[in-house]
C-alpha cells in the first residue's frame, strides 16, 4: 500500500486557482513531473484538489485528446465554453468533458464571494479522433456512482477499460476493491486494509486529502466516507 498525503504537497495553481496535484503521470508531464505526485492507473493521468479564490476563474483554455472530469465538492462552479455553455453546477455534481480530435474549449468560474472547492481529474481516451461530447452526473449519496469507464455498449458513461466511480459509504460499513486501485478521501475518514500475506498485514487510517494506492483492499469508513476510486476492467 502506498499513501500521498495532499498536505505534504506544495501548493501550486494558476490564474484564480490554487491546488494540489497529487498525480501527474509521466506520459503527459515528462520531464515536468513533480517527483512527489504519484503515476496514474491505466488511462487516467492526473487529480489536482483545487480551490477557486473568490469569484476566481480558470481562464478560457483548450483540450484535445482528452476527458476531463470535474467533481464538485464544495460551492459552486459556472461552466462556459464550447459544450454547455452557462451550465451551473453545485456540490455533489459531476461533469465529464470527452474533448475528442473535436477539442473543446472551457473556463471554469466560481461565481460566489467565498472559496469553493473541486476535483479535476484527466483520463487519456482509448480511442484517438472522437467528437467532443459531455456527460453528466449527480452521485447517489450512498453506495457506488459510475462516472466513466464501460464498454462500448453501454451509453452511461464514456467507454474505457480504465473505471472511475465516486463512492459514498456510511460510517460503520465496508466494501471490497478488487485488484489495484487509486483511491482518493475527499472528505471523512476510513481504515484501509491490504492483506499483504498470511503472517502480516497493512492497514491504514485514511482522512480527507489521502490517495491511496491499493491491492484487493478492505475499506471500512470510520465517519461518513465520500471518495473517488480509480480501477482497471480485466
């Protein structure tokens, strides 16, 4: 098992944001990766825990070749740009840009006089020269809310091999993950543990702004538990 603390990391940013970038793999960042940020897991390439400064904005940017995915956590955040232009979005929504060979362009503003606070994560999609497109999500408040990853069957989510599901988990209960998996606390507190053979073991006290590499881990939440999980389909 091995653990980032996002309040061991610098404090970067740009523009009206401040953030922590706890993964900045090196297939997109080269030589510009932080040695202290973890590698991603399959196609996703970066999580940053971001605060917007009051009525701060990202700037009107580019993607390409890539899906964005914004988790809202606290506050709000008005969306503009080339796909849901003057979309709002509020705690606990869940917006997925899949940039394609289209691209899209976007600026992200916290409207409000005090600071808000959200996930932006980056996956690199199976499939090179898709059309832009967008999805959206408002998370169940208990269990496991698929937010990207499937075949290409099904049309809730983008398709990839590479999963990514927004968990809540009441205090008191416990689920499995299967295999390796990225897991992110955004906020509450769990004990994560690892059986690492039949004579040792690996557990930890997870809290808010912990990623957590694990394999085949336990996770029991100690107080109300709303985390991100990143896994691979076999």
């Amino acid at each position: 098992m091995n653990i980032i603390s996002r309040d061991t990391l610098p404090l970067g940013g740009f523009a009206g944001i401040r953030e922590h970038r706890l993964v900045t793999d090196s297939r997109i960042f080269g030589a510009r990766k932080k040695p202290e940020a973890s590698e991603g897991l399959g196609s996703m390439v970066y999580l940053a825990d971001a605060k917007y400064n009051p009525k701060g904005e990202s700037g009107m940017h580019p993607h390409s070749e890539i899906d964005v995915i914004s988790v809202i956590i606290e506050g709000r955040v008005s969306h503009e740009g080339s796909m849901e232009h003057g979309k709002d979005l509020v705690a606990g929504d869940v917006q997925v840009q899949r940039a394609g060979g289209e691209g899209f362009d976007h600026n992200e503003i916290n409207p409000d006089d005090s600071k808000n606070r959200m996930l932006q994560v980056w996956a690199l999609p199976e499939t090179k020269g898709q059309p832009a497109s967008y999805r959206f999500y408002t998370p169940k408040r208990d269990g496991v809310t698929r937010i990207y990853g499937g075949d290409k069957i099904q049309t809730e989510t983008f398709d990839s091999h590479t999963m990514i599901d927004i968990i809540h988990l009441k205090a008191g209960n416990s689920m499995a993950l299967a295999d390796e998996q990225l897991s992110y606390v955004i906020t509450g507190q769990a004990a994560f543990y690892e059986p690492k053979d039949s004579n040792d073991n690996s557990v930890h006290q997870a809290q808010e702004g912990d990623l957590i590499r694990s394999m085949d881990a336990k996770v029991t939440a100690t107080h109300d538990l709303h985390m991100l999980v990143v896994s691979q389909q076999a």
